[in-house]
C-alpha cells in the first residue's frame, strides 16, 4: 500500500510519517505540484491532506480543487483530510467534494490506522 502525505504542519507530518512508515510505502509532498508528481509516478491508495477547516474558510476552494484534480487523475485514490477542529456542516461539505473521511488533530495513531484499514477490501 502507498500513502502520500501531504501536510504543511511539520509536527503532524512527521508524526504521521513516522507512525506510517514502518507498516506502509509513505511519501510526503512538499506542494501541489510536488503531490501530483508523486501521484503520477506510481499508484497511490491513500493521500492525506491538511484541510482549513475554519468557519469562516467553508472548506475552502483551493483545497476542493487539488482533491478535484486528485480523483480525476486517480480516482482509485481515496482522499482523507486533516483539520484541527471542523464541524459537520464543513465535514459534510468536504466529504460531498470527494474527500473520504476527515480526522481531526492531534492526530491519534489509532485513529490513522482505522482510517487506513477501514478502506481495504
């Protein structure tokens, strides 16, 4: 299985990282283009993002067009985002926009390895 991580927060990218890469084929993004170039390359079965899950951003656009561009490239990839705090108008509106499952920070290993888990056929 291959994860790509794509995360801007140092502390929460690692960890994930660290948690992951024991178990899985991890590769973290530095950007959008960075994320699409690893995507490309080799098919991946899980990406995670970092999401702006504030009211006021309402999930916002740029964020919905890389997931966009993501499942139209790779429609096998699924999608989870990653928000310190998000409520279920958001959560509805992101998962409604192709993202998966949205977990919340901190981030819980367990929680990560639910997610991860909870796809496999």
């Amino acid at each position: 299985m291959k994860i790509v991580i794509l995360n801007g927060e140092l502390r929460s990218g690692m960890q994930m990282y660290l948690a992951l890469s024991n178990h899985y084929n991890v590769e973290v993004a530095l950007d959008d283009n960075d994320l699409m170039r690893l995507l490309d390359a080799e098919s991946t079965d899980i990406t995670f993002m970092e999401l702006n899950c504030n009211q006021e951003n309402n999930a916002g656009g740029e964020e919905l067009r890389t997931v966009k561009k993501i499942l139209q490239k790779h429609p096998q990839t699924r999608v989870i985002g990653i928000c310190d705090q998000v409520d279920q108008q958001t959560r509805k509106q992101y998962t409604r926009n192709g993202i998966t499952r949205v977990i919340t920070k901190p981030i819980k290993n367990r929680e990560l390895f639910e997610t991860i888990e909870s796809g496999r056929a």
